[in-house]
C-alpha cells in the first residue's frame, strides 16, 4: 500500500499540477486510491470535491465510508511507503522561480 496524507494547501493551478505530477510518480499504475473522506461531513461532497478540482491526478476515487468495514479495505488495499517530507510539506512552501513549490527551510 502506498499511503499520501495531505492537508489541503492546493488552491492554484500550479499547485494542483505538483500535486498531480507527483501524485502519479508516487502512485503510477495503480487502478484507483483509496481515498479516507472522514475530514469532512458529507464524504461523498469531499470526493466529488477533490475530483472537481483535478486534485484526483486522474485517478477514480474509492472512498472507505463506502466500504461496509472501512479498516478492511485499507488493509486490504496494495503495499504501504511513507511520501518523501518535502512531498508531504509541498502545500505550505513557497514557490521558486520557475514556479513549483520548494520544500521548507
């Protein structure tokens, strides 16, 4: 399983096209993410968010709340690696000048 915890962070278009990049290095061919809705009330909203925004990287979403036992279908899910720190603090960066976020001093 490969694991991707983020925190918001990806307003602007060139911050959904990082994410998107490295969402895709990170993950490559995998048939779709496990996506873990609970940030919010209304998971199904959540989802339908993320994918309306393109913070998806193109993937189809599989919610946990739609699993009738949402920690078996985590552990269920394939393989498990930690994302590289400055990946994980890419939201809360400031950006070089050739515009991709930088990780923090």
């Amino acid at each position: 399983m490969r694991l991707l915890l983020g925190s918001g962070g990806f307003r602007t278009p060139e911050r959904v096209a990082f994410l998107t990049e490295q969402m895709r290095s990170f993950f490559g061919d995998v048939a779709r993410l496990l996506f873990v809705p609970y940030a919010l009330r209304d998971h199904d909203a959540y989802a339908k968010a993320l994918t309306d925004k393109g913070i998806h990287a193109g993937y189809p979403l599989d919610g946990t709340h739609r699993h009738p036992d949402p920690v078996a279908a985590v552990r269920e899910a394939a393989g498990a690696r930690r994302l590289p720190r400055h990946w994980r603090r890419a939201g809360r960066t400031s950006s070089s000048a050739a515009g991709r976020p930088q990780p923090a001093a």
